[in-house]
C-alpha cells in the first residue's frame, strides 16, 4: 500500500495497482556531434570504458568515452564502416567496410593504424573467436573471413550461400543470417566449413540473430514478416515466433533477466520475458525514428542505441538502463 496527496487529500493505492516498472528506463543521451546519415554496428572495450560506433552514413567512427559520456575522437576517412570489434588479447580495434571492403585494424591505446586486409566487397560484421584466437567477418557475396590477430592477416574462410548478416557462436559452431538464400546457415569452426542449413520458410530478411548458450536458443528477427522467431540451436526448431517492431537490426540476450532487447528502426525497442519457460511480450519502449543499431553489453548493465540525426533530434547515443 502507497499513498499520495493530491489537494490535501490523502488518498490509499493498493499496491496492486501500481503501474509496473519500465523494463528499460533511459539514463543519458551523449550527443556524437556533427554526424549525418546511417549509423551502423557498436563494439565496446570494457578495459577503457569506451564505445565505438561505425558511423557509415558519414565515413567515420566514434570513439565514446562512457565514464564522462562524452566524445573521444572521430575518425574519418573510413568507407561506409558497418562492423566493429574490439579484440582485448591482442589490444586491437577492427573495422569493416562495406565501402571499400576493407578491415582497418587499430591499436586499442591510441587508435594508430596498425594494418589494413582487403577482403573485397561489402565487409559486414564482426565477431571474436575467443576459443581459437580468431575474429570473424562477414563480407562479399557468402563468407566468413578467419583473421589471426596475432599476425593481422586472413588465414582462411567459410564459404556460404550468400552475404551474410549477423553471426553467433556457440562452442565450435557458427550460426548465420543469410537473408538473400532463406536461410540460417550452421558452419563448423574446427572445419572451417558450412555444414547445415534451416530454410527460413515463409520468413524473409533475417538480418538480427542473438544467442543463449546456456539455453542453447537462438533468436532470429526478421523483417518480412515482422517477427521475432526462436530456435533450438540443436536443430534448428522453432519453439515460438512473436510479432515485434518494424525494420529491426539488432536483439541481445539479457541472460541475468531472462529478457530480449529487440531494436527496431520503427522508433522503438520490444522487450520480451522469459515466463515460466515461455517468452512474453513485456513492453515497449520509444526511441527515435531510424535508431534501429544497438549494444547491450552485460558487463555494464547498459543498452546503448545508436539514435541518426533526423529533424531536431541530433545524432547520439542514448544509453538505457535496465530495471529491475
């Protein structure tokens, strides 16, 4: 029971009827400056506390300093950069370029350049291979480029049926989007080498794909329908499909909560809640119009959005923090 006052008078709420707490409640927006067009994929480094942002709509990428929520750098000179990744063993920033099909490695302390891979056409995500000391990425018209971070130069690939999307890792498998076939394709990462694929079926455009390991579930979005589908990363089954928000590019797995974060560029972010081993609706939260890239990173407890600039909303991070 609560009570509040409302000229002068006290009036008794059951706590029934109090309304439920936001899943996400937005803490701070740090502004990214004179920055137009598309923002692309985030990556963080835990060790410095700094957010980097591929902001391919302006050639460049932002470097976020999250203690003072303020800009670092920008970087420019880039060409359309969609992917980021931080590798901590070796210190290393890598950015993917759809532009040119580059990936630019960085020096993690000060950002110097420290070695360019010309993958081709259309480098796209990127992902750390932590159990063989690889980072992935996906570029061209169906591949996983296996970089050593050791030596800064591709050692192999895995060849798929089409460009992929977003990729996870589970043990030595690889899940991946690859829209333009229907499919989510399953690679082994000791062969190096596709070994399944699920057919999307009716669904089309996956492009977001999150993971639960312990779960063993994989959480794929599609656009066409709108969905969000969950499978059984054994083989493949669909254990439920849900409808969420529009022009979606993101999902992560709040594995502490049992909850999806889902963003979409239709200004908003569903969330859905593990109920007694079924995933539910749980609310949706606002952003802004086009803010569909996003980071959840579990170490900090924090959702970050990548908000364009659009009208008099400028370009930002908007940084959102979960509750309870």
């Amino acid at each position: 029971m609560r009570t509040i006052a409302l000229t002068g008078l006290i009036m008794a709420i059951p706590a029934t009827a109090q309304t439920p707490p936001a899943p996400l409640v937005l803490e701070a927006k740090i502004p990214l400056g004179a920055i137009s067009g598309r923002i692309d994929h985030l990556a963080a480094d835990l060790k410095r506390k700094r957010l980097f942002v591929a902001e391919l709509g302006n050639n460049s990428l932002g470097v976020i300093d999250l203690a003072n929520a303020k800009v670092l750098r920008t970087l420019t000179s880039l060409s359309e950069p969609q992917g980021v990744g931080y590798e901590p063993v070796t210190d290393t920033v890598y950015v993917a370029n759809a532009g040119d099909g580059s990936v630019r490695i960085l020096r993690g302390e000060d950002l110097s350049p420290l070695g360019r891979i010309d993958l081709g056409d259309d480098a796209d995500n990127v992902r750390n291979d932590a159990a063989r000391n690889h980072v992935l990425v996906g570029y061209g018209a169906g591949a996983l480029a296996i970089i050593d971070p050791a030596t800064k130069a591709k050692i192999g690939d895995i060849r798929l049926k089409a460009h992929p999307e977003s990729f996870r890792i589970e043990g030595d498998r690889v899940f991946v989007n690859v829209p333009d076939a229907r499919l989510i394709e399953v690679a082994d990462l000791a062969k190096n080498e596709a070994v399944g694929a699920w057919p999307t079926q009716r669904n089309h455009s996956n492009f977001p794909m999150a993971i639960d390991r312990e779960a063993h579930r994989l959480f794929v979005v599609f656009r066409s329908p709108v969905g969000l589908v969950i499978l059984s990363t054994a083989d493949g089954t669909i254990i439920r499909s849900l409808d969420t928000c529009g022009d979606a590019d993101d999902v992560f797995v709040d594995t502490h909560r049992h909850r999806v974060y889902v963003t979409c560029g239709a200004g908003a972010i569903d969330v859905f809640e593990d109920l007694a081993g079924v995933y539910q609706h749980g609310g949706q939260i606002p952003t802004s119009p086009g803010a569909r890239t996003a980071l959840f990173v579990p170490e900090m407890d924090r959702l970050f959005v990548a908000v364009r600039a659009a009208g008099p909303e400028p370009a930002a991070i908007w940084v959102y923090r979960p509750q309870p």
